[in-house]
C-alpha cells in the first residue's frame, strides 16, 4: 500500500550548527513564523510555519560535521522549495542582509521565475513564483 496523505504539505528537518543565526534567516529575513519548540533527544526542535508546511530546524546537543556548501555539492537532500508570490521582494530582502545567492532571479520558462540563495548552513533555499 502506498503513503496516504495526512495533510496536503510535507515537512522538512535541518539540523543546525547556529540556531540564533538559523532562526534569523528562516524567520527575520524570509519571513516564516516560529510556532513551537521542543526538546527531542537529539537536542531542540524550532517549528517554522510556511503555509500548510513546517520547516523543522534541529539544535543538536552535540554539533554533527557541516557538509559543504551548494546545490550540486554532495548527495542527499540539497534544497527546499518555496512557492511564493512576491520573489521580487525576497530577493531585495536576501541581497540587503547579505545572504548568498546560488542562482540569482532567474525566468525558467513562461510565468516561471525562481531564485536561489544559502541558509547560515549552506542548504539551498529555492523561491519559485508562477504568475
């Protein structure tokens, strides 16, 4: 039998080295809202809300190696996509606080724009506006 959906999103887990700088990407810059923390065994939970979504960032007790930083760097889940309706003012909200770019605002095909920019750990965060 296949996965039956229990909502319409899936959530993503990212293990963090700076939980203070982590917190001020996902919540001050891109603009998700921190909705609960909790204690796991591994260290704190931080839940983010992004729609029907959670960005789950993970503050372990004991700080795993970092892998290095990009899209096409290494194998296993490299980036989380956003779909989002205002890519124009993300982008200008990435470039004055400095935050990294992996591809700039790009047009993919008709009404396809996306843009691509680093957390504090050097996961790829995709923005993707379809108007």
């Amino acid at each position: 039998m296949a996965v039956v959906a229990g909502k319409n999103a899936i959530d993503v887990g990212i293990v963090v080295n700076d939980i203070a700088a982590s917190l001020h990407f996902y919540c001050d810059i891109i603009g998700l809202e921190k909705v609960q923390e909790m204690p796991l065994w591994i260290g704190t939970m931080h839940r983010l809300a992004f729609g029907d979504s959670f960005v789950k960032l993970v503050d372990p007790k004991d700080s795993p190696p970092m892998t290095t930083k990009g899209l096409a760097s290494s194998l296993g889940i490299r980036y989380l996509t956003l779909q989002v309706s205002n890519l124009d003012e993300i982008c200008e909200i990435c470039k004055s606080n400095q935050v990294p770019f992996e591809l700039e605002k790009t047009e993919l095909g008709p009404g396809v724009r996306i843009a691509m920019v680093h957390d504090p750990d050097g996961n790829t965060v995709e923005f993707v506006q379809r108007d």
